[in-house]
C-alpha cells in the first residue's frame, strides 16, 4: 500500500506573533486603543494610537 501523502503536503500553522499577550509597551498601548475602537471611543482610541506612533515610531 502507497502511504498518504496528503500529510507531506500540508501547511503547518504559525501562531500569530501580534495576537499573543505579551507586556512591549507598544503592544499595550495598541490593544488598548482596540478595545476603546469596540466600545465606541473613537476620540481615546485615536489619542492613543497617536502617542503609539509618536513614541513607538519603529513599530
């Protein structure tokens, strides 16, 4: 019998390096903005993303 070679052939699944909890203070300030954007407080949300790319200009 001719072994399954479906399993040579398929994708293996990377962790999103973004999505996992971590404490990078740029990291921080993104998720925080993201959870303001969800309860509709656009205005914190874009300060926030603000000090993000004024402080964290590398990132």
């Amino acid at each position: 019998a001719i072994p399954s070679l479906s399993s040579c052939f398929r994708k293996k699944k990377y962790e999103n390096p973004i999505s996992k909890d971590t404490q990078q203070p740029d990291k921080v300030l993104f998720d925080k903005a993201v959870k303001d954007i969800e309860r509709g407080r656009y205005e914190v949300a874009r300060i926030t993303l603000n000090t993000l790319m004024n402080t964290y200009d590398t990132s």
